[in-house]
C-alpha cells in the first residue's frame, strides 16, 4: 500500500512528536491536577485536551507551511535555527545554572500550587 520511504518517514515523525509531547511525562501532571475529581470527569478532560492538541496539530501543519512560505524561509532554514535553539537548551541544562522561573520572592525553591501542603 505504501512504500518503504513513506513509512520510514511516518515512523520518524509519530517517534519525533511522541518525544516532543512526552503522554508518560504528562500523565503524572494530568492525574495530579484531576486528583480527586470523579472519573467521568477526568475521562472528558482527557478527551477534549486530546481534541484540542489534535486541532492545534493540524492547524500547524498548514498554518506553518503557509506563514514560512509567506515569509520566504525555507524548511531547512527553519530546521537549523530549531537545532541551534535546541542546542543553546541543552548547554543551559549541562551548565547547571539556576533558572529565574524557579525562584520564588523569598529565595531559590519551588513554587506551589493552590493546593494546602500534604500531611
């Protein structure tokens, strides 16, 4: 039905956004946010947060082909510049250096959500 070309490239792409997405990852975060909540709940919150990636997926495909196009970049233009913002990511990661993000108005921690502390 396909030839070998096509799959190996759908391969890559379905390895390449299951990575980016990280389902195993999130999950932990999806079932502390919705902990507590009815099951029924938590199964329509999972669909329509599905739905929605799905539709920002395909809306992406081809809004993003449309605005590189409009704009005169080329894929592989688009492909360095990721690798080089990916790069730059990962020697912050190995420098080990603190994050803004992380740091609360008292000091270095990690900031809490609206929920009371356990125990």
């Amino acid at each position: 039905m396909f030839d070998s070309a096509f799959n190996a490239a759908f391969v890559a792409t379905l390895l390449g956004l299951f990575a980016m997405m990280n389902p195993i990852g999130n999950t932990a975060i999806f079932l502390g946010m919705t902990d507590g909540l009815p099951s029924g709940f938590r199964a329509r919150a999972a669909l329509k947060a599905s739905l929605a990636v799905l539709v920002i997926l395909e809306l992406s495909i081809f809004g993003a082909t449309a605005v590189l196009g409009a704009f005169g970049i080329s894929m592989s233009a688009f492909e360095a510049a990721g690798g080089i913002i990916v790069l730059g990511i990962g020697l912050k990661m190995l420098h080990g250096s603190e994050n803004p993000a992380h740091t609360t108005s008292e000091g270095t921690g990690i900031v809490s959500g609206n929920r009371p502390p356990a125990g």
